[in-house]
C-alpha cells in the first residue's frame, strides 16, 4: 500500500483513506504531488520557493492576529524585557510586516530595561554617603 510521498506502508500502518487530501512531497521526482485521498494523481506542482511563502504572508489580512502581535509583544516587553527582545528578533528576522512590529517590541523592551535600571541605582547610595 503506498503512502501520498509514494513509499509503501507498513502493515501496520493506519490505512491510506485516513491520510486526507493534499499536496505532499514527491520524494521519488521531487516538487510536491497531488494526493486525492486515495491514491497519488499526475498533478505535481514545483516545491514553493520563500519569495513566494513570504508574499503569501504579506497578503495575509489578518487584523485580530497582527493586533494580537502587537498587544502581546508590547505585555511582553514590559513584563519581562529579555523576553521582548527574543520577541523582537524573531519578528524582525521574519521580513514583511512583521518587522516594523518587532523594531517595536524591541523598542518597548529596551525603555522599560533602561527604567528598571534607573530605578535601581536612583535608590543607590555611595558606601559612607549619608541616605
């Protein structure tokens, strides 16, 4: 019994039917191919490139996730700093509009780290200053 990346199944394997319909790699001429649910059709289509993921999440019209970005990024930069920079880099290494988000997280998390130093040494006192 063959599987949707053309190799045979194990005998012990779920049967095919329960693999759904999709695009799936062609391990054997590679891209991807065309499996209807039951078996591997000749519709193949060539891998896609990152050009093309990253203009597919450019189009992506979103509102309540990019809001979600920016409401959970901003929490996260201001409650734990360190974590609003990882943030931040991910999101700037990911291109597109999300880049503009993480130079915001990353600005929010750098205020509220220099904050929190301020505020420790604005309680320092010099040893044998009087407080």
């Amino acid at each position: 019994m063959a599987d949707p990346n053309g190799m045979e199944a194990a005998s012990s394997a779920p049967p095919v039917a329960a693999v759904p319909a999709g695009w799936y790699p062609d391990l054997r001429a590679g891209g991807l191919r065309w499996w209807d649910g039951a078996a591997r059709t000749d519709q193949t289509s060539p891998d896609i490139s990152p050009a093309e993921v990253s203009a597919a999440e450019e189009a992506d019209d979103r509102p309540h996730a990019k809001l979600a970005d920016w409401i959970g990024g901003t929490l996260l930069g201001v409650v734990f700093p360190r974590g609003g920079l990882v943030a931040a880099s991910y999101y700037t290494s990911k291109g597109g509009r999300r880049v503009r988000c993480g130079w915001y997280i990353a600005a929010v998390s750098a205020l509220t780290y220099l904050i929190r130093v301020a505020d420790l040494f604005s309680n320092y006192s010099a040893p044998g200053t009087p407080s």
